[in-house]
C-alpha cells in the first residue's frame, strides 16, 4: 500500500477499520490530504472504489457526540437536496469508528477543485451567497432550537487585547532569527493597539437572542469544492455550531474575496453575495449591518494566527496572516463602503 498511512498505522489496522463498511472494500492505497489545520484526511483507493477517511485529534473537535452531532446535520442537508458530504455508515449503523483511541468516519471521495473568490465572477458569487442561506434556513429545519445559553456571544473587550499584544509583542521581539515574518508582526501588533485605543468606543455589544442559529462556523474555500462553477460538496464540518448567522456570511467574504496582497475585499462580489445571502437566508439588512459591524471589530481583536506561530510554535497559518492582518486596516478606512456592500 502506497503512501504514509499513519491513519491508521498499519495495513492490518486499516484493513480491520475498512471492514466495518459494506461499500468500502480491501485498501489499495492510502495518502494523506495535505490540507486542515485541525484533522487529518486520508484518501483511501480500495477494491470497491475511492474514499476520505477522516482523523478527528483536534481535542474541541474529537469528542463522539459531537461528532455525531455533524454528522446528523449532514445527513439532513443532503436530504434536503444541499450538497452536504453526509458520512458512510458502518454494518452496526454507525457514522463513527473508534481505533486506536482516534475517531474516524468514512466518505465517498468527491472530485472537485477549490476556488478563491478571485475566481469566482458577480454571477457566481451571487449563487455563493444564495448555497450559504439555504444552509442556514436548512440547519433551522433539521437541527433542535439553539439553546439560551448558546445565543449570547460577548464582544472582545479590548482591555483583553491589549494585554494579548503585550504578550505578543514580547514574544516577537524575542524570537531568533527575527525575520521578516516577525517584523511584520511586530508592525501590525503596534499598528493594531493604536487602532484599538483610538477607536476602542465602537465596541459592539454583545450578540444575543434570534439572530444566532445553526451555522456551519468555517465556510472558506478549502472546505467547498467546485465540479466546474456549481459547488459539489460543502466539507470539514468540525465547527458546526450557535452563532449569529450573518456574522459567518460575512466571515465568509472576509475570506473568499480578500486580496491576498493588500487585505481588500473585492467590494464587487460582496454586493451580489451579500444581496443573495439576504435573500434567501431571510435575513435583514440591519441584522447584517451589525453583523459587519462585529466581525470588524473582531478582526481588530483577533490575533489567533500568531499565537499558532509563537504559542504554539505552528507555522501552518503563517502564510495565511498578511493578507489577513492588512484587512483589518484596510476594512477600518474603508468601513463604510464595506457597510455599503453588504446592506444594499
């Protein structure tokens, strides 16, 4: 069997767990997908066909009922006709598998290609907006009502931040060789508190009640795959969670249409997504209008991928930041044209 198949570790251990399925087969081969940040991936070829195996070690992400949780919204979407990757079930009808003291799932392998929102025209991004409001309508069908609990959602305090910056900052400055990656932190941490401290009275307030919902909580173009411009599969559902719901709309072009050079959105194709999200999510301008409003003010406070590289000390996000932290800036001077975009 080809490849590193530390999934499992050995061909009898996933020729054991591939048992358990009726449709899957004896393994063939066995390569590991070389993308996600929090599980690993496997694409299994076997007798009957070509899979993903999925490794759940992430800890907030690994525990079975959660798991399963995702796997029953899934399921539904795909019931309902979205193209949600529902997992196989095993001859116990079951979605996962314990080996090793690692959950798995098993799915059909979808073929398909990622695509930026570069790549995307008005048209398309329009039909971005409209796959991401049916989800969200779908999840309010097929998921049990959101806790009270799980509805509030605090805005960052930036007395918080400012000690994260602190912190930061004194791990960059200290880190050797400094190169250009740490400059550049070093830059955008002292860029970031004083953007903080002057603009630190347009703290939102809290989220609370009906606008939070059932979201898929990390839709970006690594999790959907394309079959020519129609999206085949929505993928790596590992965040499903209560959120406000326009607030992962508009995470979600924060993503798919920032410059990868300066950090601006592409203005353009957030008007036609965003129009269509509305539309078919059911969801008001005004409730989109504080939406954008929260995830600014969170990019300003949100420093999650230095912390991977100097906390962590994992680089898996390092190319992920500049684009990223420039954005926050740019969005900050241009705010109200990226209002503009999204409510009207």
């Amino acid at each position: 069997m080809t490849g590193t198949a530390t999934a499992p570790q050995a061909r009898g251990s996933l020729i054991a767990l591939l048992r358990r399925y009726e449709e899957a087969g004896t393994p063939l081969t066995c390569e590991p997908v070389p993308l996600g940040l929090l599980n690993r991936g496997y694409e299994i070829t076997t007798t009957r066909g070509r899979f993903f195996l999925k490794q759940y070690l992430a800890p907030d992400t690994a525990d079975p009922g959660l798991i399963v949780r995702q796997h029953r919204a899934t399921s539904g979407l795909a019931r309902l006709g979205l193209p949600a990757t529902a997992p196989l079930t095993d001859i116990r009808g079951r979605t996962v598998a314990r080996l090793g003291g690692y959950g798995y799932a098993l799915f059909p392998w979808i073929e398909g290609s990622h695509r930026e929102g570069t790549e995307l025209d008005t048209e398309q991004s329009g039909r971005l907006g409209a796959l991401l409001g049916a989800v969200h309508t779908g999840l309010a069908r097929i998921q049990p009502p959101p806790p009270a609990a799980e509805r509030r959602h605090p805005s960052a305090e930036a007395a918080r931040t400012h000690a994260q910056i602190d912190q930061l900052l004194a791990l960059v400055r200290g880190h050797r060789p400094h190169d250009a990656f740490d400059a550049l932190a070093e830059h955008r941490l002292l860029e970031r508190r004083a953007l903080l401290r002057r603009l630190a009275h347009r703290r939102p307030p809290d989220a609370d009640g009906p606008v939070s919902g059932w979201v898929h909580g990390d839709f970006h173009p690594l999790n959907l795959l394309y079959q020519g411009d129609e999206p085949a599969a929505i993928v790596d559902w590992d965040r499903l969670a209560v959120q406000p719901r326009a607030e992962e709309a508009v995470r979600a072009a924060a993503i798919f249409y920032v410059h990868p050079v300066d950090g601006r959105l592409d203005l353009r194709k957030v008007r036609p997504y965003a129009r269509a999200y509305r539309a078919a999510a059911g969801v008001s301008a005004a409730e989109v209008a504080a939406a954008v409003h929260r995830v600014w003010w969170e990019r300003l406070n949100d420093f999650w991928m230095l912390h991977w590289r100097y906390e962590r000390r994992d680089r898996r996000s390092d190319p992920l930041f500049p684009a990223a932290s420039a954005l926050a800036v740019w969005w900050t001077s241009e705010y109200e044209a990226v209002m503009d975009a999204f409510t009207n």
